[in-house]
C-alpha cells in the first residue's frame, strides 16, 4: 500500500510544474487551419499583387505600359531588356516631386510629433488626475471622433483667410493635428489606464510632482501606445489629398500627394508609366516606416483591450 501511494505522488506532477506546463502550453501559438491559411493566402495576395504590378509598371517604357499589361513580362523575356529608370527621372524632374517629397516631410513630422506629445499630457490628465467635469470632457473628446472632418473646412479656411495663413505649412498642420488629436486621447488614455495606479501613487508618496510623474515614469510605460498613434497619424498625414488640397494646394509647398495630382495628372497627362512612377516614390517611405515599427503598432493598439 505505501509503495502503490509512493508511486502516484512521484506520477502526480507538484502544482508549480502543473502550473510551469500550462503557462508554456498557453504561451506556445495555437496552429491554424486549412482554412484560416488559405484566407491569409488570398489577403496577402491581393495585397502583393498590386504592388508588384505598380513596381514593374513604373520600370517600363511608355509604349508598353500603354499597349500590354505588366503581366506580360512573365511570358516575353524581351521586355525585360527595355526596363528603365528613365520613368522616376522624368517624374521627378518634370513632376516637380523631389520637392514635394521634401514637403511632404515637412508636413507630416510635425503633423504627427505634436499631437502625440498633447495628447499624451491629455491623456494622462483623464487618467491619474481628479478635476470637475472630467469624465464628461473625455465623452465630449471621444465624441469628436464620429464627427466627419469636412463640415470644419469651410470655418476653418475662413480663419485661415483672416489670419493670413491660407497655403502655408502651419495652416495644414493645425488642421491635423485638431483632426487627430480626439483618435490620439483615445489611444492613450485607455493604454495608460491598463498602467499600475501602484507604481503612480508610490510615486506621489516620494513627493514626485505631475510633471516628474509624466516623464520618468508614465512616458517610458507608453512607448508601445505612442508609437501605435505615431505611425497611424503618420500614415494618414503622408497619404493625404483632400486636406493638403484644401489647405495647402499647389504651389512651392505642396505634398507629393497634391504634386502627384496636379503635375503628372493633370497638367502634364504624362500618361501611367510616370504616374506608377511617382506614386511608388510616395509609398516608399510609409512602407518602409509601418514595417520597421509594425510590432509597436499591434501592441499599442491591442493594449488596454484585456486588464489583469
């Protein structure tokens, strides 16, 4: 009897080793289905496939851009001899998007670093700090985010007309940074609200102030949800027509999207190898930023979605 017992215990693994199995079964991906395969498979191809026809467009001639698809360079080895970089010369020279590119830079760093840094003292302010009205100022915020964009352009060109800002860089950057700033408060007072109250009011107890409270503990917990918005605001800003057009227009200052329109659209009718051309300039540097800080981007916005 003391050995069929003694047999058992040593066959019952302990609660910590229960526990050390279970929380690496948990933490090990679970596999996916035949079928879930297959969908990621068609998603990332209709995702990949129009980019690769925009690159190989934007190398090719004009008469064969015109007269065969891109596709075609699979089955006529030829054409393959006739791919140029005369295509991105042209459309930077007589696109005018070098500078634009430049532009468009300029535009979009401000454009994105201010409203995160004012959404963030926002956000800590709804978070760690008691004052009258404050949950119903942060409903009014949030609320902001169903209203469209475009019932403000008429009001807002009429002050920009007033203060004399119409065409210039400040004009546009006000209008995106009051567009994104109700999505940035958002974003980051529901992340700093999954962030320990304990390790905040351990800080009070030291005699920390709001200020050191912010910087050296709060901020630093942050980066995940700062970068997640910073990317977004960036994507959005960088991509954007309608408010650049409005705001800015074409000019010495126009983005590389208002230059894309107005240069090789409109004005030039240079035909789709110049336009594939310049629009692949413009995607450039979003895809390049959004793959480089993708992982910031998934855990800022999945933060706060689960507490505990």
């Amino acid at each position: 009897m003391t050995q069929t017992q003694t047999t058992m215990a040593a066959a019952t693994p302990a609660p910590k080793t229960r526990r050390r199995a279970t929380s690496s079964r948990e933490g090990q991906p679970q596999k996916a289905g035949w079928f879930a395969r297959i969908v990621v498979f068609i998603l990332c191809f209709l995702w990949i496939v129009p980019v690769i026809g925009l690159l190989l467009t934007s190398f090719r001639p004009r008469d064969d851009a015109q007269n065969t698809g891109w596709w075609t360079l699979f089955w006529t080895p030829s054409a393959w001899s006739r791919m140029t970089f005369d295509n991105y010369t042209t459309a930077i020279d007589r696109g005018g998007l070098g500078e634009a590119f430049i532009n468009s830079l300029a535009i979009t760093l401000p454009a994105t670093f201010i409203p995160v840094l004012v959404a963030a003292f926002a956000a800590y302010a709804f978070t760690f700090m008691d004052f009258p009205g404050r949950n119903f100022l942060f409903l009014a915020v949030v609320s902001l985010l169903v209203v469209p964009n475009y019932i403000a352009f008429v009001p807002i060109l009429r002050i920009y007309g007033d203060l004399e800002l119409a065409g210039t860089f400040p004009a546009v950057w006000l209008a995106h940074i009051g567009f994104g700033m109700s999505l940035a408060i958002y974003i980051l007072r529901n992340y700093m609200a999954t962030l320990p109250r304990s390790l905040i009011e351990s800080a009070k107890i030291d005699g920390a102030s709001h200020f050191q409270t912010f910087f050296r503990l709060v901020l630093p917990m942050s980066v995940p949800a700062l970068a997640a918005f910073a990317i977004f605001q960036f994507l959005w800003v960088w991509n954007d027509l309608l408010v650049a057009l409005i705001f800015v227009g074409p000019g010495d200052n126009a983005p590389i999207t208002v230059a894309l329109r107005n240069n090789l659209m409109g004005q030039a009718g240079s035909g789709q190898h110049l336009i594939t051309a310049g629009g692949f300039l413009s995607m450039v540097l979003p895809i390049v930023v959004f793959l480089l800080m993708q992982r910031f981007f998934v855990r800022g916005l999945t933060a706060g979605a689960v507490k505990g």
